[in-house]
C-alpha cells in the first residue's frame, strides 16, 4: 500500500508533525525528563537545587541545606517585608501576587542548572515571593512534617504536660524527621519567629502566620477540609513558631564548622557518622565549607551595617555570625551576591526529647 503524499506546503507540514509525534512517541529516551522542583519530593530536589544555611546551636556553627526556592524568598522577604510598613498579612493572603509572575517565578525556580540561584527579584514583589513560596510548600508530596509524623505532632499540643515538657516532646519528634525536613522546618520557624518579633511592623503575630504555612507544613488530605482539625494543626505550628528559640539542632548534622577561627588550610569540617551518610549526601556544588566561606566573604564584604557606617571592621568581622544578620539590609544584594543567611537556635544545653521513637517511615 503506497503512502498517499501531501498535495500542499499545509499539508506536509501537517503531516511531518504529526510522523514527530509518532516517532517521538515510540522513542521516549530520546526526549529528556527535565528534573523539577515543584510537586517534587523535598529528598530528591534538594539534591539539585539547594542553598547552604549557617545553623548555630549553643555557639557551635552548623551548615544545612534547604530548597535554593526557599531560601532565595526568604532572603528577598526579610529584605523587603521587614522593613515594610504595611501588613504582612496582605502578603500573604490579601494581595496575591500576580498570577503571570508567579508562574515566571515557578518555571525559573524549575529550570536548571541553576534552579533560580542567580535570581535578582528585578520585576518582582514580596507578594510574588511570598506567594510563590507557599505554592512550593503546598506542592510538596509529602509536608515539611511528613505525613507519618501528622498525629504524634498534633497529639502533644492537647497533653496535659508542661510547655518545657512540650518542648522536650517535640525536640524529641523533630530528631526523627528526615534530615531534609528537619533542616527546612527549623529554617521556616526562624523566619517567622523573625516576623513574630517585628509585629509592631508586620502587623503579624505567630498565630496568623502559623494560619498561612500550615497547609504546608502540617496537614493530611482526609482533614484538609475539616475546620476542627485545621485549627489544631494551626495551633501546633503557633506553638513551635513562639518555642523556636529552645529547639536544638538535629543530632545527625552533616556538616559542624569550628568557629575558632578556622582558616582555609584547616580541616574544619567534620563529618558526623560519614559512612552511614556518605551515600545519602546530595552532590553539592562544592564541599558545604567551601559554600560556608564563600558566602561568609561575602556576608562580611558586604556587611548589614555597611550601608550605615555604624559598624567597624573589627567588630562587624566579629559579629559575622550574630542573630541581626538573619536579616538583609535595605541595599538588595540578590543575584549571585545573597548572603549568608544564619539560624539562631537554642543557647542553652541541649534538651533530650522524650518523644517515643516512630517507626514505619
């Protein structure tokens, strides 16, 4: 049987298209499957497309990684929303971002290699940033607390028990979270613990920002509707935004600087039980203390105070890693050129959580 032949231009370039189409469907390696990040379980995206975060627990410096998508809006939202006179609230909920630039947004967010790394918000507002972050938290498979840890979360918040007792509880709860969420839960509890203690500002306190994260942070799909069990999980997220400070860091850190002075010749980084985590490490883009000294030059090159003078060098040198740098100052330094940013956490002795061990993850 002979194949009939276009009798026009339309008509074969009908049907080239439509031989691509066959072709490209028999052949499916031959169209590469581009990684992405939203709707992306956190494990697998934070392999390609992270940041490092200065943790500090009891003076002792830690480095993280959370999604480059999370870090990137929280940099640009302290930047802007700290300093903003007008409700955060309207951020988040009120004045959505627009739908076009939060689309932008998601697909420089998902494009590789640099997964929006180099990004420098020229074009864009809080309320996009802010917007586009929630999208990435409400789109994760699995919520920042993992959908095994929903209920043990939700039932200490009702115990009869002490707010210390509570805290040991949840320390306890937060230890056996995968690392991945463990580092991004601590990391969005300072954020908005950063709100929280700027109100007079914001206009937020932890009970309105726990009602905006919590879909994505603590939520299951059967009690997603149910009003009741919203605001109980709402109730959790409250708790641990005003108990932020008493959290310690996850025992099984990856990475703990030596904050004595450590030099560029000097074995700073250790590796916490190496073996058993080396085949779990994501491939980052460098070892985490070349990331850490990269950023910290930069974080002190261009200091907070920089843009006030109310800083010397010797003392802004010496406070590289204070709480206060948690927030940008006023001149955007995106792009390529984003700070450091640093997680306070506790000061005290570290608190054994007395939570029982959940198994079946």
């Amino acid at each position: 049987m002979e194949m009939p032949q276009p009798k026009d231009r339309e008509g074969s370039n009908a049907f080239r298209s439509w031989w691509r189409k066959v072709t490209t469907a028999n052949n499916p390696q031959q169209v590469p499957q581009q990684q992405l990040v939203f709707g992306v379980p956190l494990t697998e995206s934070i392999q390609y497309a992270h940041a490092a975060i200065a943790y500090v627990d009891c003076n002792v410096q830690y480095v993280g990684f959370v999604p480059c998508i999370v870090a990137k809006c929280g940099s640009f939202l302290k930047d802007r929303g700290w300093l903003s006179t007008f409700c955060y609230l309207t951020y988040m909920q009120l004045l959505p971002g627009s739908a076009r630039r939060i689309g932008d947004l998601q697909r420089i967010f998902d494009t590789p290699p640099d997964y929006g790394s180099q990004l420098d918000w020229e074009g864009f507002t809080v309320h996009d940033a802010a917007s586009v972050l929630r999208r990435f938290l409400n789109y994760l498979p699995e919520p920042v607390i993992v959908s095994s840890f929903y209920q043990v979360f939700r039932d200490v918040i009702d115990q009869p028990i002490s707010e210390q007792e509570k805290v040991e509880a949840y320390q306890g709860l937060l230890d056996q979270l995968p690392q991945d969420h463990q580092y991004l839960l601590l990391y969005l509890l300072d954020l908005m613990a950063l709100f929280v203690q700027n109100q007079k500002t914001t206009r937020m306190d932890a009970s309105n920002l726990a009602s905006v994260f919590t879909p994505g942070i603590l939520c299951a799909p059967e009690h997603a509707m149910n009003p009741a069990h919203y605001k109980t999980s709402q109730r959790v997220i409250q708790f641990l935004i005003e108990h932020h400070e008493h959290f310690n860091m996850p025992k099984k850190a990856w990475y703990v600087l030596d904050n004595k002075n450590p030099t560029p010749d000097s074995t700073t980084t250790t590796s916490i039980d190496s073996q058993s985590q080396q085949s779990t490490l994501p491939q980052r883009r460098g070892t985490p203390l070349d990331i850490y000294r990269k950023q910290q030059h930069e974080l002190n090159r261009l200091s907070f105070a920089s843009s006030t003078g109310s800083i010397g060098g010797e003392e802004r040198k010496a406070k590289a890693l204070s709480r206060s740098r948690t927030v940008p100052s006023k001149r955007a330094r995106f792009g390529s050129h984003d700070p450091l940013q640093v997680v306070q956490l506790s000061n005290g002795p570290r608190s054994e959580g007395t939570s029982p061990k959940i198994t079946g993850q």
